[in-house]
C-alpha cells in the first residue's frame, strides 16, 4: 500500500445535518475562521479575474464568504452533499454565491463550466474518490485548476497521483499545516 494511501473515512451524513450542521457552523465562525481568510488569500492568488469558482464539499461556506470580500470580481458557486450545510452557506456567504446540494461523483454541471474549483477539507470524506476524480477534470475549462485543501490522509493518489502537493499553513494550532493538491484541466 502507497505510503498515503487514502484511509477511507466516508461521508458521515449525521456529523454535517441538523445539529452537527450548526455545531460545525460555530467552529466555521470561530475556530477556523482564520484558516479561511488564508485558503482564501491562497485561492485568490490563483484566480484570474472575474474566474468561475466552485467550492466542493463547501460545507457552512465559510470559504465563499471570504472569497466575496476580498474578491468580488469572482462568480463563486458552492455545492455540498448535506441540505443544512447549503442553507448555512447560502446565509453565510449571502446573494453574491450560488450554492446548491449536489455530489462530487455527480456535479450537476456542464462540461467545462469553471476556471478554478476549490475544496477545504472535504475530499477526505469523499465515499467514491475514483468516481469523483474525472468530474472535477470534466467540469473544469481547458487551463483550468483543481485545488484540493485537505489533511495529509485525504484521498490524493486517488485524485492525481502526479498533481504537485504544496504545504499550506492553516493558522490553526492543533493542525498548523494542510496539503494542497493542484489537479490540472485535461488539455
Ligand atoms: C469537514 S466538512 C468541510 C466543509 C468546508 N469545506 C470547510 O472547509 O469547513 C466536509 C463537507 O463535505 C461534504 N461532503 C461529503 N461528501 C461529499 C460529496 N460526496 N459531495 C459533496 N460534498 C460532500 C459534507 O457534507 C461536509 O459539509
């Protein structure tokens, strides 16, 4: 086995609805929201102007709330699995985002829609990762780019064994660093 070999942690369905969904909603505001403004900055450095944005797995959308203010040049939609998280984001990230309930093995979006996706923390929770590795390439434009926020266990061999894997620091002290996987478009 491939020494980071994706430990299947599974969506947990119950952790992101109703209560676990505003518990997490609380710790997006508080805890992590520095963690934010950094993804945030590390993403807008990437994005060209007035780039379409899809945050995967956006969860209470606190990632899409930072992208608004710092750039509102970008159209910015959002999807997550669980329908309390999408209400949490569409609140938090206000009319400017787009957010929807949708899977990552079924993006409910045409070919080549977006510029840069993006997604925090998530893909570790991805049931299917094989299924969900031809649909970030499929819905991304020609030149466009994937990067995938995520602990070091998160399912990268599976997404592009061969995407370059960047050190990003969290802010956060009981994780002070994520890997950052960059998937680029098919040409
Ligand atoms: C730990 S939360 C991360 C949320 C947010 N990105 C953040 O950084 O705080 C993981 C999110 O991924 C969502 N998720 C899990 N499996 C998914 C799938 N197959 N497709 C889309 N979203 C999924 C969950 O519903 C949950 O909201």
């Amino acid at each position: 086995m491939h020494k980071h070999q994706h430990r299947h942690q599974r969506n947990m369905p119950h952790v992101f609805a109703g209560r676990g969904s505003r518990i997490y909603n609380f710790f997006a505001h508080t805890v992590f929201r520095g963690m934010y403004r950094r993804l945030a900055r590390d993403v807008a450095a990437n994005a060209p102007q007035g780039a379409e944005v899809l945050d995967i797995g956006t969860g209470p959308g606190m990632l899409l709330a930072e992208l608004v203010r710092i750039r509102p040049d970008l159209r910015l939609t959002g999807i997550d699995l669980s329908p309390d998280m999408v209400a949490a984001a569409a609140r938090n990230a206000g009319p400017q985002v787009t957010v929807k309930v949708g899977d990552v093995t079924n993006l409910p979006f045409d070919d080549g829609s977006f510029d840069v996706i993006v997604s925090s923390f998530s893909s570790h929770h991805w049931d299917d990762p094989e299924a969900a590795a031809p649909e970030l390439t499929r819905v991304l434009r020609p030149g466009g780019k994937a990067y995938i926020y995520d602990f070091r266990f998160a399912p990268f061999d599976v997404l592009d064994a061969d995407g370059p894997r960047t050190r990003v620091r969290t802010g956060i002290p009981f994780f002070p660093r994520c890997i950052r996987l960059t998937v680029s478009a098919n040409v």
